[in-house]
C-alpha cells in the first residue's frame, strides 16, 4: 500500500520546500529547480515552464477543497536542455513545417522521424539526478502517471486534448525516465503537428514538460463538464461515469453512464452496460478486464456522487472563470481531480451587465446578413455602432437580444413573423424556448416601437412609383458624395469624431422612413403574389419568375456587368493567360502589369470601370476589415475567367432580356388563367397590380446593402491611413494590426499614440479560436444554443431539408465552394456553398441552381437567384458537409429539399 504521508495533497498542506533532488548546497537549488518543480508551487502563470496540464494542475492543487494527487514536473527547460544536444533536429522541423498539409504520407513521415529523434537523446545527466530525486521523496517504487503537458495545451483557445501521450501505472526510476523521453516525443505525433498547423502555431514555439503524479487507484473514475458540451447549456453539469481507469471511456472501449445534474439535483441519467474497464497491473502499464457481470448494468455512481461531484465541477469553474471539461477519480467515495481543461467548443455568451441574471435569448445578425464567419474586433465594433438595434458580440459574431419583444405580447407575434419570414430556423428555435416558458410575460417594450428597431407591424403603404426608387437612390448617392469629400481632410482624434457623427448620417440613411417602406412594399407583394396565386392557382411560389430581370437590382446587374468585362479580355490569348497565371497570386501591380501586355489595356480599362462601381463589395463585406475587390483585384478574375470560358459575347444583354421576356409572358400566363376564375377579372387586375408593384419595388430590396458598402468604403480609407500613420509611429507593427482593436480601442491609440501590452497578440489568438466556432442561430443567456427545426413531412427519405427560395427543379455536378477565390465553375454546376452575400453575384450568371446552409427567403443569395431563375434551396443545415464535391444532386427549389443522387 502507498505510505499514507505521501498520498495525495490537499490545498492549503506545507510544501517541502527543499528541491525536488533532495538536500542539495545552496548553490546547486536554483539549477536543479529550473528541471523540476512541485505541482503545489505551480500556478497557472507558469505555462511556459510547465505547459498547460502542469499549470492547470498546479493552479488546481491550490484550491480549497480540490484534491489532486500528488506529484512534480519536468519543466520545458529541461526538454529544451535535452533536445539542444541534437543538431539534426532544426532541418528536421523545418521541412516539416514546409510539407503540405494535404500530404499526409510525408508527414506521416516526417512527424516519425522528429518522434524518435527526440526519443532517442539520452536525458542529461542532471535532469536525471533531479527526477530520481523527485521520485526518491514521493515514493522512488509507488506507481506514477507520466503525462505530456504541451506549452500549447489546455489553452482557453485550443484544448489540444489527446494530442500528446499520457503513461499510466509506471512503476520505478528507470521506466519513469524512459516514459518522460516518450512523452517528449508525443509533441511530434502526426494528429499533434497537424492540430498545431491547423490552429497556426509554429512547431518550434511548442515546448514540452512533463508531469509525473502519484497514480491513483479508482473504483469509478469519468469526466464531468461544467457545461453540456452539445447544447451548451451551462445551467447542466455533465458527469460522465465508468468502473476503473478513466482510460476506458476516454478510449471509447465503454459507454459511460451519463448524469445531467441542474441546481443541485439529477435532471437525467441514461445508466449503460458496461462489460469492460481498464485497471492496473501489477508489473506496470495497465490492461483491459472484463467487469463482474453483476456490476454491468448497476450505475457507476449515486445520484448523490454525482451531484457532488457537480458541485466540485462548479467550484473549479468558478476559480477558472469558464467552463471546464474535469477528469475525475473515485477512490473510497473520495474526489480526486487529475485533469481541468476549458472546454473551448463552447460557443461564448453574449456578455450581460453586471448584476442582471434575468433569462435572455439573442438571435444571430450573421443569419440574416449572410456572413456567419467571424469578425475581427474592428469589423463588429463598426457594425454595432452604425447598427440600428444595440447588438453584443460573442465568438466575434453580432447577436441582438430579443427578449422583451417575445415576452411581451403586443410584439411577440409580430417579431416571430419578422424573424421568421426571414429564416424559418430562427423562428422554429424561438418558439421552441416560448414553449418551455423560460421567457416570462412582460409588458410592452418602448424600445420596440423606435425607428430602427424590429418591426413590430407593417410600414404604411406608398403609392407604385419608379419615381420614389429613384429618389431614394439619388438621396443615398448625395449622402456618399458628401462623406466622401469631408472625410478626405480628416485624421488623428478629429477623424474618429467626425466618423462618430458620419455614423449617425449613416443610421439616418439606413432608417429612413421611405427607403423602410420601398423594401418592405416590395415583399409584401411577393409574399401576396405566392400565399394568392397559390390558393387561387395551385401554383408555388410563382413570383420568382414574376421578378425575373426586375428593373434596378444593384447586385443582379454587378454580375451581369462581369459578363461585360468577360467580353473585353475573351478576344486577347495573351490577357487570358496573363489572367489564369495570376489568380491565385497576391500582387499589387496586377492591374499595371495587365496594361504591359497584347490587348491588356482594354481588359485594364474594363476591369477599372467594374471596380469604380462595384470595387467596395468583397466576401464577407460587413466586416470592413475583409479586403475589398478594390484592394484585390485579382479576387475577380477566377469569376472572370469562369465567365470567358462559358459565355458568349454580348451574354449579360441577352440574359437580362431573356428574364424580361419570361417576365411578362408569365404575367400573361397567370392574368389570363384567373380570368377563368369566379370573379376573375377582379383578381387578375388585383394581382396585375402587385405585380407591377413588385417589378417597381423588389430590385431596391438590394440597394441598401450597397449603400451601407460604399460607405464603409470610405471609413475604411480613412481608418487604414491612420494605421499607417500608427504604423510610423512605432504604435502599431502593420497597418491591419488596427483590425484587433474594437473601433473605440483605435480612436484612443490615435489620441495617445499607445496599445496595450500584448492586446493585439491575444485578439488575433482569440480571433483564430473564434473561426473555429459554428455560430448558432439562437444562443439563451444559459449558453444553450438552438438551431431550430423545419418539421415537415413532406420530404423524401434521404433528402436534405431547407428552404424554398427560388422555383424550379435541376439535377447537375456539386462544386462545394468555401471561398469564392476558389471557384471553377462550367455550365450546369449546382453551387453548394455556406451563405452567399452580394460579392457571390458574379457567379451566379454561370450555375444552374444554389444550396446555401443560410438564408431566408429575402436574403440576398435568394433574391438574386430569383432574378436569374436559378432553382435554389437554402438552410440545408451542414451542405457543405453531407454534399461531396463533384457528386451529382438534384435540387427541388420550389418544395425546398435536395436530393443527393450518387
């Protein structure tokens, strides 16, 4: 049995304070303390010299309560000691640093050779003595855990669980050396350099210690999360429970029992049969054993164990101020903690004011803009100050509360049919918390009747008139002309001023009365056309070809001119070679070296002339912090070169036309078959009406959008001159370092020619964490994310659910495109892509029909596969995913499913 003296320590017990080696001189402490150190002298500071697990575990050893067994750790300055006497290490990491990530077989590879490169050297003498002296005080023939702890391990960003090696039951000096070179090794597992790749961390930055504890000897042992890492409901505590070493359920050799424990009582259980369990041998290393067939389907823990345990889930939480993923032992109904990492899935909440623990309930502004990846700091700070509703940021997207609106019952309906006109998703995971009851009746929200807010009733009615498009346009236009010429004189404090008031012109703009009641006439009259055409004629939604070729869409007309453009460089070989050799380049002379070359100044002149109108626009375009097609030309010229290959001259004059044409004979199709109704002529003249109404008024819906661009067109101008000019100052290292300050951050950094200390370093490390996240459509002030559901049962078996947007059936080849500088596309492809804002216009002129994983039927991608006929279904929850590249599918665009054929 284990000496009692050495088992495992409490917070708050004496440490020894002589060096882990034994007694040495005074001289020799410091030396042999740079190699080993006691976990109860470890807090969460120490990453760089103990890695993540070390820091975690030292920090957690100092917590009242919180019992972890007892042990040491090699620091990283041993490793770096170690792995210095090794010449041929340095080009070893650096061709694997070089080699493609896509070319798995030389990593493999290489990634074998650093490991047993690194396995190999002999642990220097010192190192040596000062572990043998460490195991000597605790116990030189107990049985230890040797874990690998990563410097880039356990991080609030990237967990990296599983990536190095952990060694149970060790038992002696000998082996406890051999298992610590191995897990110096682990830092070079293939699944590690990839992980490390993929989260942009270079292999030479990673150190590694290693931590050797006194091994625990459980009945139970599991996983608890402080949050349920599948909803993200961090009211619930998850305990994961199974008979012996935890290895068992962290290997997947055993279904775990699994408790859901909410305010201090078991919500759920759901109790397995657990037929195996991992358990010690006595020689060391352990082995699977088969469970005691009356133990198999008896709970692994009381409801009151697990409980108890949640309450310890909730003070390690507390200490660590976020949610924690806790591996967990039960020895004699005694808690041993052995592990605590931040579960970094978790999709962050909304922050709140201090003090207000009321339930809330946001919904994403990226759903409706079409743009859910997510935005740098500069990016979601402009968007909420030129917003027209107050929007909080989380996981560095935008959400607004929508709490009051649904608790009251003069709004509620009416922001479920905002919402949910827009995206049927939204408003199904809405209902599904009003059905709970978690939002309690209120009153009335004033802030629900300002101008800007959600709507919570029609707009009054405007007269069918082109004039008033034309206005609103001409008012827009003036209002840029005017930003434009006063912003040119502005820098320092005083342009950050006069943006604060230029903000105010812009929401001004965006809100105005008319422009709100031009929009919503125009979907009004769409929905009027399909619910009335529907029930009269049997026929759905029959206005997407009513809105064909619909007079005065800025964003159908920019992919039709690109066509225009495809015209220019189509009859110069030379242009187009010059154009295939450089899409894929950064190059800021493209357009000068396009004039140098046989027909290259036409092309030039015509690629000059779509930038003039339409270079603001970019992916992802509400983030001013996206290069926009003016920075980037060459961003166009795959579009371009798509357009060259599969169209013939003169194609956007035809096209338009062509849409036209549809256009009115299906107006004349449907005036002529409901004047065969009862009372017929009345409604045909009535739907000869909206028609008219929704050709005058359906083509602004896109204006705006512009509108809001061309603007921050200009602000980002004159933002990128003041990073410059903090750039020669010595504030900033790069100009689009600005980009990870918030814009108030920057407006400061201007006045007093100063950032923070490392502030710029950890929002491009958060920003990186955030791109990994999935943003939900629905996040609670709890955490718990909702995505909502269609429930329809109209949809074949093995189809994929979404949303009709545009009529029509097709059945092509499936490019999956997640990035627009990546397309190739030919005639006839099915575009499958996450969301499509107005940037994504130019490609729709060549595919003959969309699936998109967002969008609603107003959304851009919608409205623009409208104007153009192309049969499409969005909200296809995971396309991206479940549709391979290259298969064939068939997408139902009038009943909203896809079919995925081969």
């Amino acid at each position: 049995m284990p000496d009692k003296r050495l088992d495992e320590g409490r917070a708050g017990d004496p440490v020894d304070r002589r060096d882990a080696a034994g007694d040495t001189g005074p001289g020799d402490v410091p030396k042999l303390r740079r190699y080993v150190l006691d976990l109860r002298e470890i807090d969460g500071t120490q990453i760089e010299s103990v890695g993540g697990k070390g820091a975690h575990l030292g920090e957690l050893s100092r917590i009242g309560g919180i019992r972890v067994p007892d042990g040491f750790c090699v620091t990283t300055e041993a490793f770096r000691r170690a792995v210095a006497g090794e010449p041929s290490l340095g080009e070893q990491l650096d061709r694997l640093s070089r080699t493609d990530l896509d070319d798995g077989e030389a990593l493999r590879t290489l990634s074998a050779r650093v490991r047993r490169t690194v396995e190999e050297i002999p642990v220097p003498g010192d190192i040596a003595a000062a572990i043998t002296g460490a195991l000597a005080r605790f116990g030189e023939q107990d049985a230890y855990a040797v874990r690998s702890s990563a410097t880039a391990e356990d991080l609030p960003t990237a967990s990296f669980a599983g990536q190095q090696d952990t060694y149970l039951n060790v038992l002696g000096p000998e082996a406890v050396l051999r298992h610590i070179s191995r897990c110096w090794a682990s830092l070079f597992t293939e699944r590690a350099v990839v992980y490390r790749r993929h989260n942009g961390i270079d292999h030479r930055t990673v150190h590694m210690a290693v931590v050797v504890q006194r091994m625990v000897l459980p009945q139970v042992s599991g996983v608890l999360f402080t949050a349920d890492p599948v909803t993200g409901n961090r009211k619930d505590s998850i305990v994961d429970a199974g008979f012996g070493l935890g290895e068992a359920l962290v290997s997947g050799l055993v279904d775990p029992d699994v408790f859901t424990v909410r305010d201090g009582a078991v919500v759920a259980r759901t109790i397995s049969v657990k037929e195996r369990a991992v358990r010690p041998l006595p020689d060391g290393g352990t082995h699977e054993t088969a469970v005691d067939a009356r133990l198999r389907k008896r709970p692994a823990l009381t409801d009151g164990q697990a409980v108890r345990l949640a309450a310890v889930g909730r003070r390690i939480e507390a200490h660590f101020g976020c949610p924690q993923d806790i591996e967990w032992c039960l020895v004699d109904d005694d808690v041993r903690i052995v592990q605590s990492r931040p579960i970094t899935t978790l999709f962050p909440v909304p922050a709140r004011d201090p003090g207000d623990d009321e339930h809330h309930v946001y919904v994403s502004v990226g759903h409706g803009q079409m743009m859910t990846d997510a935005m740098k700091p500069l990016g979601h700070s402009m968007w909420q100050l030129t917003a027209m509703v107050p929007m909080q940021e989380a996981g560095g997207r935008l959400y607004v509360d929508v709490t009051r609106r649904l608790a009251s019952p003069a709004t509620r309906e009416a922001t479920l049919d905002a919402l949910g006109k827009g995206d049927p998703l939204v408003r199904d995971a809405l209902e599904t918390v009003l059905a709970r009851g978690d939002i309690a009746p209120a009153d009335p929200d004033p802030a629900a009747s300002r101008p800007g807010a959600l709507p919570v009733g029609p707009p009054a009615p405007i007269p069918t008139d082109p004039a008033l498009v034309t206005e609103l346009i001409e008012r827009s236009e003036a209002s840029v002309a005017v930003l434009e010429r006063d912003i040119r004189t502005k820098s320092g404090p005083a342009l950050f001023a006069f943006l604060l008031e230029a903000f105010e012109e812009h929401k001004r703009v965006l809100g105005d009365p008319l422009s709100i009641q031009a929009i919503m006439a125009g979907m009004d009259a769409t929905w009027w056309l399909n619910e009335k055409l529907l029930e009269w004629l049997g026929e759905k939604n029959a206005a997407d070809t009513l809105t064909l070729s619909a007079p005065g869409n800025i964003t159908s007309e920019m992919g039709l001119a690109l066509l225009d453009v495809a015209d220019a460089v189509r009859p110069w070989p030379a242009v187009v070679d010059f154009l295939r050799e450089s899409q894929h380049r950064e190059n800021a002379g493209f357009l000068d070296d396009l004039a140098k070359i046989t027909g290259g100044v036409g092309a030039r002149t015509a690629i000059e002339a779509y930038l003039d109108r339409y270079g603001m626009r970019c992916v992802g375009e509400i983030d001013i912090t996206r290069p926009r097609w003016s920075e980037r030309p060459a961003a166009l010229v795959p579009a371009i070169l798509d357009n060259v290959r599969n169209f013939e001259p003169g194609a956007a004059g035809r096209r338009f036309e062509e849409g036209r044409r549809r256009a009115r004979e299906k107006e004349q199709e449907v005036l002529a078959r409901l004047r065969t109704l009862p009372d017929g002529e009345r409604k045909a003249e009535e739907t000869r009406r909206v028609i008219e109404r929704v050709r005058t008024f359906i083509g602004y819906r896109e204006y705006p959008k512009y509108g809001i661009v061309c603007r921050y067109s200009a602000y980002k101008r004159a933002l990128l001159a003041e990073a410059d000019r903090l750039v020669r100052a010595g504030v900033l290292a790069e100009r689009e370092d600005a980009f990870y300050l918030t814009f108030q951050e920057f407006h400061a950094a201007a006045g007093s020619n100063r950032v923070g200390d490392g502030l710029v370093q950890r929002r491009k490390e958060a920003f990186r964490a955030h791109r990994a996240l999935t943003p939900p459509r629905v996040i609670t002030s709890d955490g718990e994310a909702l995505n909502g559901a269609y429930r329809r049962d109209d949809v074949p078996e093995g189809a994929l659910t979404g949303l009709p947007v545009s009529a029509g059936t097709v059945e092509g080849r499936a490019r999956v495109v997640l990035d627009l500088a990546d397309a190739d596309l030919e005639p006839g492809d099915i575009l499958v892509t996450p969301f499509t804002d107005p940037s994504w216009s130019p490609l729709f002129v060549g595919i003959a029909g969309l699936v998109a994983e967002v969008g609603g039927p107003m959304t851009h991608g919608a409205v623009i596969a409208r104007e153009y006929g192309l049969p499409a279904v969005v909200g296809v929850t995971g396309a991206t995913r479940l549709i391979r590249d290259g298969q064939r599918i068939r997408v139902h665009g009038t009943d909203g499913h896809v079919e995925i054929l081969d």
